[in-house]
C-alpha cells in the first residue's frame, strides 16, 4: 500500500486541495483532503509536489499514434500505439480501424483481440466499411457498402465494442439493431442523414455520434441535419474532436452548452503521424500530409484525415477555454467509461482502479500510472516539438 501527497486531486464532482490519495494491489483504496487527517499506516507517503492528479484518460476513438498504426496484423505495432497514448495519460482505448476490404479488417480485429485479452485495449471501434459515400472523409470510398446481414455479422468479431453506421443507408437500421443485439455499441458518423434519419438511428439502438459536426451534413438553420439530432437526442454521446482545428473552440463550447459533459466525450481520433514530424504519412491505403499538426488526404478532396491530437492536450485545450478541471475530466475520463459500462475505471474514487495522470500547472503530463504501475513517459520515437497538435500548449 502506498500512500502519496499531491497539491489538487480532481474527483468526479470536487477538486480536493492539498489532498492525498492512497493505492493498493492496483487500485485506489483511499483519498481525501490533508486538512482532515492522512492515513496512520506507518509509512511515509510518497510527496508528489503541488502537482494536479485527474484520472487517466479514456479515448474511445484513435486510429494509431508515435508512428504506430492500429489498421495492422503485427500485435508488436499495435502495443506501440499503446504505449504512445499512455504516455500522454490514456490509461483505456478502443483502437479504431478504418475502411478496409472485410477480410482485412477481420484478420486485423483477430489479432487487436490478444491485444483485449491482455488488457492492453479494451476493444475495437470499426470506423467502417458501412459509411456514407458522400461524407466519407478519409475512407476510401470504393470500398464503402451497405450493411447487409452477413457483411455486419463477418466483421463483428468478440473484439469489436463499436461499430459507426449511416442510418441512411439501405440496410442502416437493420444493421443498427444487428450490432446493438450482438451487445456491441452502434454509433451513427459519416452520414449523410437527414434529422429524421438520425433520430431513426437512435431509435434503432444507436447511442453514439462519431466526432460530432466532423463526417456529416454540415448544419443549417432551415436543416438541422445529423447534428441538430445527435444535439438534441438525450440518447447519443457525442464525440468530439478538440484539438482546434476539427472544430472552432466556440462550437466546441455551443456542443457542452446543448448536451452537458455528461453527454460528451473528448477523443483523439489520431492516426499514425500523431507525435511524428511534418511529412506524409498512411492512413488506411490512403496518403495523408502533415504539416503543423493538420493531417489532410494528400490528393482529392484534401478532407482532414484523422488527427495528430493527444487526449493530453485535448484535455488541455479544454481547460484553457474555461471549462473547469471537474468537467474536463469528466469528459475525458469518467462520461466515454460510463458509456462504455467500464465502472472499474473513469475516475477518482475508492475501489476504481488505479489510473492516474499527474499535471503541472500548464496541465502537461508529468507522470502517468496504470493499475496501481508507474508507467515510463520518456519519448522514443517522438520528435520534440514536431508534429501533434499543438493548440493550447
């Protein structure tokens, strides 16, 4: 059992001052504020300075990261993405895999599924094949389908914890309540939905909105769309992207406004060139350019294609525009586990296991632990000061 003294603990509902937090067998038996008295174990507590603990982050949506794809066969590179998110504090993910031909996208979700069974990821997002043609992003568009039955039940290995449909499509609905029967999470993206549609799709058993304004109809006053739906239906967590350049940070604060932080869940959606330097990089088949964090298709439509983001400085950026640290965490922690009904982890509280990210004053990551672990933060492959993105730093 361990015992340490930290300068702020940030719990689901407080921010406890001059506070201590005590760890034991990789799990949080104990916290509380100094002023009302530290445990009597006889050991001497291990004094982490004035520093801000949060719990560690979990990012439900990233494709790859520090030169790592999750899109793969090679475990070895897969438990690279890994290590680079929890580097930057994401102590839980679901690596998300693109658009791809469905025998690839089985043999890649058959090997990420030793990576769940060793409790490396806690799943598989599949960001496709089952996309709308006309919002599809950076998904190859010859390779989209309509969700028919056996297509949906070849690719919904055990792994699988999320699959992104647009309710629109021919089969959209009856893939809906395929995946959601099969107790994997159906979340409605790159679609091209009408309100109606959407709501539909909700209807259907869908409860969540993949990176919420990004891969949908855009909305309008007169057409509120997608995302008109996705913000007024109680029923959809709302991804969302918040490195500034997926989103303004004014629309970022319209979405906390309309749906709460108990309805939001901060992502990365990063790719392979996340904590790389400027170049071109692969996303899926497809080429990408990085160039100052932005990732976008090398050719066509130039679409933004995934990010180079960090939940780190997600988590950053949001304190920087004004959100407290209580709600912050709380979208980047405890409101994506909850969704998920991953109770054991997404916050500060006794019993939960042992996830921290211990922040300076600036909200940069100092120390990281896992199930009770000291992880080891030191960059391998990172360039100092290149590539990610970079806004709030």
């Amino acid at each position: 059992m361990t015992t340490y003294r930290v300068g702020r603990l940030v719990t689901p509902d407080d921010v406890l001052e001059s506070a201590w937090i005590q760890v034991e067998d990789g799990d949080i038996v104990s916290f509380g504020r100094r002023s009302e008295g530290m445990p009597a174990d006889g050991k001497r507590p291990e004094d982490l300075g004035e520093a801000t603990v949060v719990p560690g982050f979990v990012d439900i949506h990233t494709h790859g990261g520090g030169g790592a794809t999750y899109s793969t066969t090679d475990p070895d590179e897969a438990r690279k993405v890994a290590a680079f998110h929890a580097r930057h504090g994401t102590t839980t993910t679901m690596a998300s895999l693109v658009t791809g031909p469905l025998d690839e996208i089985v043999s890649q979700t058959a090997c990420l599924a030793d990576l769940v069974t060793d409790g490396v990821i806690a799943g598989v997002h599949l960001e496709g094949p089952f996309l709308s043609t006309a919002r599809c992003g950076a998904h190859e568009p010859t390779l989209l389908r309509d969700p028919v039955a056996d297509d949906v039940a070849k690719v919904l290995g055990d792994a699988v914890k999320m699959v992104t449909i647009a309710p629109e499509l021919e089969h959209g609905l009856d893939a809906i309540h395929q995946v959601v029967d099969a107790g994997v999470v159906a979340a409605l993206g790159h679609t091209d939905a009408t309100y109606e549609q959407m709501i539909a799709g909700a209807d259907a058993g869908a409860t969540v909105a993949t990176h919420l304004f990004n891969g949908m109809r855009p909305f309008h006053h007169r057409d509120p769309g997608p995302v008109g739906a996705a913000l007024n239906d109680p029923r959809l967590l709302l991804e969302v992207i918040n490195d500034g350049m997926h989103l303004d940070p004014q629309v970022v604060r319209v979405a906390l406004a309309a749906a709460g932080v108990s309805r939001i869940a901060l992502i990365t959606d990063a790719m392979v060139a996340a904590g790389m330097p400027n170049g071109r990089y692969l996303l899926g088949g497809l080429e990408v350019d990085v160039t100052d964090g932005l990732a976008t298709l090398a050719e066509g439509s130039r679409s933004i294609a995934g990010s180079t983001l960090t939940m780190d400085v997600a988590f950053r950026n949001a304190v920087n525009a004004g959100v407290s640290l209580v709600d912050a965490s709380r979208m980047a922690s405890t409101t994506p586990a909850e969704a998920f009904g991953w109770y054991h982890v997404g916050g500060i509280e006794t019993g939960k296991r042992a996830d921290l990210v211990v922040l300076d004053d600036d909200c940069v990551v100092q120390k990281v632990m896992r199930a009770g672990a000291w992880l080891d933060t030191a960059t391998d492959s990172e360039a100092d000061g290149a590539g990610g993105s970079t806004a709030g730093r």
